[in-house]
C-alpha cells in the first residue's frame, strides 16, 4: 500500500490527498490553487482490476489509464517521489509482467520527450496555449502523441483509446477536444 491504507488515510504529497486506496481502486482529490479563479477540487476514481481485463490489448488499456493518473498528479504535483511512481506501477500491475514494461516506457517516454511533445501539441492546438487546456486534456496528449510517434500504435487506436480517457476523466468537451487536435498528427 502507498503510505495509504484501506481506512482511507492519506498519502502525504503537498497539493494532492491520495484517498481510499485499496485493492483494485484508486481514487485522489486534488487541491489546486488556481491564479484565475478560486480553488478548485478534481475527484478522479478509477477502478482496476489485476486479473481482468483479460489480454493483451485491454491490459494496454489498463496501462494507459494508470500512466495517464500518473502523468496528472505529476502534472500538478512535480515533486512526486519517483519511488511512489514505482510502487504504485508494481503494485498496480504485479501479474502482468509485458503491460508493466509498456507502463513504464510511456511513463519515461512522455517525461524523456515532455518539451517536445509539448512543442508539437502546441503548433497543432490553434488558440490553444498548453496553459490553457485542462491538466487532464494535456496529459491525455502527451500520453497519446508520445504513443503515436514513438512506439507506432497504429493512430486509430491512439485516437480511440485517447477519447476513451477523455470521456472517463474529462469535461464534456474533452472527447472533442482531444480528437481534434489528434486527428492533426
């Protein structure tokens, strides 16, 4: 467990409350302090389960949800310790040895090429500074452009599962959204 336990006590990190982590269900409120509006709170729940889904492609699914929680709360939280990244991947995905590997190189893939992508969602995105999307649009975007362009998922499927993310954790224009800029690529 993740300095966390199943009564609901919380990870310690500056901005950010890890709250009723256990088996299968991730869930955090995040505490942002905007400089454009009053204070804001996000609840992100996912529900994972380590024995389904079953295959190769839905376990990539998995991965990507994860990595995606992962790429937020670094977004908004720089100074995660790289060991609750770590713990939290394992712990996530201990049976599954392959979508562990393709967790970890989107993870480290997005952090290595962040200001490129970044450069490139940028010149794609018209009227739209990345200052200005929502922390979960840009990191479903980076997500996805480091997977098209760096391990060559086809871009259908990239596209799909990114609308996937944005209709689970986005606002109602999201799915739009993320399409859109995708589709430039």
């Amino acid at each position: 467990m993740l300095n966390g336990d199943k009564h609901g006590n919380h990870l310690k990190l500056p901005g950010v409350a890890v709250v009723g982590l256990s088996q299968g269900e991730l869930s955090f409120k995040l505490n942002l302090c905007d400089p454009q509006s009053a204070k804001t709170e996000i609840d992100m729940k996912n529900k994972t389960d380590n024995n389904n889904p079953p295959g190769k492609f839905a376990n990539r699914t998995l991965a990507r949800t994860i990595v995606f929680q992962l790429l937020f709360l670094e977004d908004v939280n720089p100074d995660n310790p790289e060991e609750w990244v770590r713990e939290y991947l394992a712990e996530k995905l201990p049976d599954h040895a392959e979508v562990l590997r393709f967790a970890r190189q989107l993870i480290n893939g997005v952090r290595e090429k962040g200001p490129e992508l970044d450069e490139k969602i940028e010149q794609q995105s018209k009227n739209w500074s990345l200052s200005r999307m929502s922390v979960t649009d840009r990191n479903i975007l980076r997500l996805s452009l480091y997977e098209m362009l760096y391990i060559k998922t086809p871009k259908p499927v990239v596209i799909n599962e990114a609308i996937e993310l944005a209709k689970k954790f986005g606002s109602a224009e999201s799915p739009a959204f993320v399409n859109g800029i995708l589709d430039r690529f």
